[in-house]
C-alpha cells in the first residue's frame, strides 16, 4: 500500500521502536562500536545507566559517579545493558518536553498526552 510522507518529509515520521529495539541488539553484541550517549563523543562506551538508558564514556563514567545526583543510578558493563536496559523513551515531535506514550485510534499514531 502506498505511504504519505508527512511534509518534513523523512526526518517527520515517527521513530521505529520494535527496528530500533533490533538495532541495538546487534551493536552490544559488538560493544568495541558503542560510542558515549551523554556527550555524544566518539569515545568508547565503558559503562552504561539503566536510569538514563544512555552508554557512558571514561570521563562520563567517572563524573556520573561523582555527582551527588545521579547516586541512585546503576552502572553496568556495556555488554550487560542488553538484559537490564529500559525501553528507549520517544519524545513527540510537536511537543519535545513529552513522551510519546498513548496510541490514537482516530490518528493510527503514538501520541503524547497534550496531542
């Protein structure tokens, strides 16, 4: 069946979970890839927080675990984010501050509760 692009085109439509979710499966099982989330460097992953769902490099490691903030974070070895990883968190395109949490009937899309 035909599909019609929204009018920002490619980079409009909604993200893939169940591909994403493929996705990241393949690159652990080459964590030598994996690269820091938070400051988005080329660094190698060291670790990663099943709290901000996000690969952490040496220096991101280090200060996550320095920060009073982040104290309740767990850290694990990029190789074991796999089993212990949350979902990834979409946020709506028309609202960036909000998650993208319900499915519309009417609209057939994800949307997030001020849609």
């Amino acid at each position: 069946s035909d599909h019609i692009l929204p009018s920002s085109g490619v980079v409009g439509l909604i993200h893939n979970t169940n591909l994403s979710k493929r996705v990241e499966k393949l690159s652990i099982n080459n964590t030598s890839a994996l690269t820091c989330g938070v400051c988005q460097s080329t660094a190698q992953a060291v670790s990663f927080c099943l709290s901000c769902n996000q690969y952490l490099c040496t220096l991101c490691d280090e200060s996550h675990k320095r920060m009073s903030m982040f104290k309740t974070h767990t850290l694990v070895p990029p190789e074991k984010a796999e089993q212990t990883s949350r979902p990834p968190v979409y946020k709506c395109p028309k609202h960036p501050d909000e998650e993208l949490k319900v499915y519309c009937i009417k609209c057939e899309e994800v949307i997030c509760r001020d849609c």
